[in-house]
C-alpha cells in the first residue's frame, strides 16, 4: 500500500487509511500513508488560514477557531531542535508582553516522544496550549502548512487572517510592537 500510495488521490488514499487496523495506523508505514493523505495548503498574506484541529499535551483536543478573537501565533518547533530551544526566550518574553493584549500562541511540537515534548515544556516555560500528533515531521498540521524547516511560525490576526510567516528574534517583537501599539 504505501509503497503504491501516489497510484490513488487523496480521499481514496484517506479511506482506505481508516481502514487500517489501530496499530497499523501507529506503524511507520501507516504513519506515512497518513501523511500522504495530507493536503497541503497555501500560506497566503491577508488570506485566513484554514481550521485544524490537534490533541494538546494534557489530552484534550484543540481547534484554531476557538481562539478566534485574538491575536494568533502558531510556532512550529520541536524538544530536539536546538534553534527552536534558542528562540523558545524570545517567544516567552513576546507572550508575557503582550497575552494582556490579546496574543495566543499555538506550539505545534514534530516531537515523536512525548515524554521528550512534556520535559521541554516545562523546562523551556512555556505556558501556551501545546498541540502534536507525536508523528515527527509528519506531523499532520505542519505538513498541512509546507513547513520544511523549524523553527517557524504564523502570525494571525483576530479573524484567522495571516499576518505574517516565519518571524524569528527582533522582526517577531518588531511585527508584535506594530499591531500593539
């Protein structure tokens, strides 16, 4: 199956996926052929991102329009990306100066071990709602949006229109300081 996987489109492919047996769905394989089902869609400046859903790290399942409303910041990133962990400061002390305001963040982990995310999170602080699939780089919603590098991130306004993409260090609190004001 996987190895004919481009042989059917997507629907067919996503069908046939949930078919499988549980644990041929947590096999390497059927981890693949999910992520093969996986349409990925366009960033688009001034577009709205289109909704996903993901399980948070305490179990519950999360959904993006729930945090329509307020500012958005999905980061991409991983326990055992080093660049990720050197930028995890600059996006807590973005957090802390401006969630009074109306900013969220969204941490979307490509962790595979959960106990590896969980330990990264406390140990990096990071009091934002956490989502994975524990699928590495196929993680479903990193895989939706093109991410081929991390970290990264997307910005959203309060209608889940995009800001901006892949702002890291003083262009991350420069693009912040300009929509708080």
């Amino acid at each position: 199956m996987q190895r004919n996987s481009g042989y059917f489109d997507k629907k067919t492919l996503l069908t046939l996926y949930q078919s499988f047996s549980e644990a041929l769905k947590a096999s390497g394989e059927g981890v693949q052929i999910k992520g093969a089902t996986v349409n990925i869609l366009p960033v688009v400046l001034g577009e709205i991102l289109p909704e996903f859903s993901q399980a948070q790290h305490n179990g519950d399942n999360f959904s993006l329009s729930s945090l329509r409303g307020r500012y958005v910041l999905i980061d991409f990133w991983a326990s055992w990306c080093v660049p990720c962990r050197e930028e995890n400061p600059v996006v807590v002390r973005a957090y802390n100066k401006f969630k009074k305001r109306g900013l969220e963040i969204v941490g979307v982990s490509l962790d595979s071990k959960r106990e590896n995310w969980l330990k990264a999170i406390k140990v990096d602080k990071l009091p934002w709602v956490h989502v994975s699939d524990l699928n590495g780089w196929d993680n479903e919603v990193s895989r939706m949006f093109g991410v081929r590098s991390i970290p990264d991130n997307i910005l959203l306004d309060q209608q889940g229109k995009v800001l901006a993409r892949s702002l890291r260090g003083r262009e991350l609190e420069k693009k912040l300081s300009e929509i708080f004001r």
